[in-house]
C-alpha cells in the first residue's frame, strides 16, 4: 500500500525518512504504511542478539507487581497488540 500511495515521480525517489517526515502532506498512507515500516525496521534494528528472558530489577519487579509474573505480562501484551491498529503501540 506504501507503493500504492507514493507513485508518481514526486515520491518515488524519496528515502523511507523523507517519506515519512512529510507524511502528513501526502496521504494516511504514506503514515500509517510508511511509518509502520520504519517503526518495525527500528524495533528489530534494537533487538540485542544475546537478549531476551525476564526482565530483573526495577524493571522485573513493576511487571510482577503490575501484571503478577512475567508470563502474565506477555499475554496481556500480546493480546492487546492483536487487537488494536498499530499494534506497536501495545
């Protein structure tokens, strides 16, 4: 749809960044597609590869006292990153 949205020569030559910052002159497209891509593109782009598991510390103890446990957290992310559009803003 981001294809769809940019064709035409004033677009297609432009960087995702450009895009994206100038969104708003283009279409909801460009935002909504666009913006959803590059947002992804940072999300893995932060993925340390030696990562992951329960968070500890602060951190670990907010989740548990907001959430219950760790586990608990993720079904609750996860189930509000299915049912809402951008689900990055779970």
């Amino acid at each position: 749809n981001l294809n769809k949205a940019i064709a035409g020569p004033d677009n297609e030559t432009k960087t995702l960044e450009h895009l994206v910052a100038a969104a708003g002159k283009i279409s909801p497209a460009v935002r909504n597609n666009g913006g959803g891509h590059w947002n992804h593109g940072f999300f893995w782009d932060s993925l340390d590869k030696s990562g992951g598991g329960a968070p500890s510390g602060n951190l670990g103890d907010a989740i548990t006292a907001a959430f219950g446990s760790f586990d608990a957290f993720k079904e609750k992310f996860a189930q509000a990153g299915m049912t809402r559009f951008g689900s990055g803003w779970a």
